[in-house]
C-alpha cells in the first residue's frame, strides 16, 4: 500500500514538473519568438508614397505596440494596448477607428523580455549609447518600451498631404511642428532597428510618445529622462507587407 502511494506520488511530482517545464517554455517562446511587421518601406515613405495599405484592424491582427502613420502623411500614429492614436499636426492625441488605413506602420505583441535600469540623467544620445551597451546584441530588432515621467520630451507631428504628395524630406523641413513636454507622464512606444535595415526601416531608435491621459504626443526628436527603465523585447522574425499600388510601384525605391 505505501509503495502504491509513493508510486502515485512520483508520477503526480513527474506530471507537475513536465506541467511547469511546458508553460515556462510557451511563455520563452512568446517573448523571444515575437515576430515584428511593417506595412511598406521607409524608402516608399520617403519619396511620398502615403497612400493607405492596410487597415488599423489588420494591423492589430499583428500586434499591441507600435508606431507609424496614417493615410496622406496625417499625423504620428502610435499603438499601445492594442489602441491606436493619431497625433495630429496641433500636438493632440485622437482614437483611431480599425477602418483608417495606414502607409507605413511597425507593430509586435509585446512582452517585456528584460528590464534595464539606466542610472542618472540622461539625455537622448546618452539614452541611446546606453541601451547600445546593454543590448544582448546589436544584429536583431527589439521592441522598446519607456514607462512614467520625463523631465522634457521634444515631440513633433506633420499635417495630411494632399496629391500629387511631396517627398518626406520636404514635408518635415517645411510643415513639421515640434511640441516641448515638461515633466510629463506618459509612454514611448518605440523599436531599436539593425543598420542593415536602412531603407526598409528606420535604422536605430524611433519612438512615438503619447501621455497617460492620450490627449498629446507625437514622434521623438529629443529628450530628457531620469533614471529611465527600459523594457524590451527581441523580435526574432520579420514580416513586411508591400503596398499593393501604383505608387509603390512606379516609385524610385533604393
Ligand atoms: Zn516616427
């Protein structure tokens, strides 16, 4: 009788270790094996091709997270939480509706793979040459995602285009607005991309902020932060969906 009852036992101990190994190696693989998508190419977006691609909802059928814009060049397009936010040329935060369609977008689900805590104040540069330095490695994308108050935050947006629409070069050197935060709460939604996305991507950071009360943001220029904690996550995979128009495809792409 005692030896059938340590035999249950063993095999209820053999069954909850197989359990834990089991849900720990989903929950590994969700973090480390997250894919990143983008709707079109930095290169398309920077000769004018803002034609919509693709919905917000097919969008959020590939992550919770991310940044991008919206149909004409209207504005910083920010996801947090699987909500979209459009952040228009007066600096203010709106919802976006899952029908408004975007021409150049990065999102991931995102799951904070490490925590890094940066010492001291920091400015942008300083920011980025640290989270260089702590980075496992330069040669993948990550997810970055910046959480709670910021000194100064300097945030710009663009106004919608119209057609024949100009080169993104011209729009921001002509129409941009920045917008100075002070001590502001809020998040920056953001990706770290590998040189050799140059032309795909923005190669290094980019990062979207919008406050806690989503009423302002808009895409990072500049900043000052405090102690940050930094969560990111690495992004093992990445998808890409082309535009399916003329533009794209007439455009002198590098
Ligand atoms: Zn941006």
């Amino acid at each position: 009788m005692m030896i059938k009852i340590k035999w249950y036992l063993g095999i209820a101990v053999c069954l909850i270790v197989l359990a834990i190994s089991v849900l720990s190696a989903d929950s590994r693989s969700s973090h480390q094996a997250q894919p990143g998508f983008q709707v079109s190419t930095l290169g398309a977006l920077n000769v004018g091709v803002y034609q919509g691609v693709a919905t917000l909802a097919k969008l959020k059928q590939h992550g919770d997270f991310g940044l991008g814009t919206l149909e004409g060049l209207d504005g910083e397009m920010i996801m947090l939480n699987s909500k979209a936010y459009q952040v228009r040329v007066n600096g203010s935060a709106y919802p976006v509706a899952d029908k408004a369609k975007t021409p150049f977008s990065i999102v991931t689900f995102f799951h904070t793979a490490r925590s890094l805590q940066l010492k001291g104040q920091l400015t942008y540069q300083d920011l980025q040459q640290q989270l260089d330095k702590q980075l496992p490695t330069p040669n993948l994308p990550y997810a970055v995602r910046l959480q709670g108050t910021f000194p100064a935050l300097k945030v710009r947006s663009v106004p919608k285009q119209t057609l024949p629409y100009p080169p993104l070069k011209d729009v921001v050197s002509r129409q941009q607005r920045v917008f100075a935060l002070q001590n502001v709460r809020g998040t920056l939604v953001g990706f770290r991309l590998p040189q050799y996305f140059r032309g795909i991507n923005v190669a290094g950071y980019h990062f979207h902020f919008i406050t806690d009360d989503r009423k302002a943001g808009g895409h990072l220029l500049d900043g000052i932060f405090f102690k940050p904690v930094v969560d990111v996550q690495p992004l093992q995979d990445w998808k890409i969906q082309f535009p399916d128009n003329i533009a794209f495809e007439q455009a002198l792409l590098e």
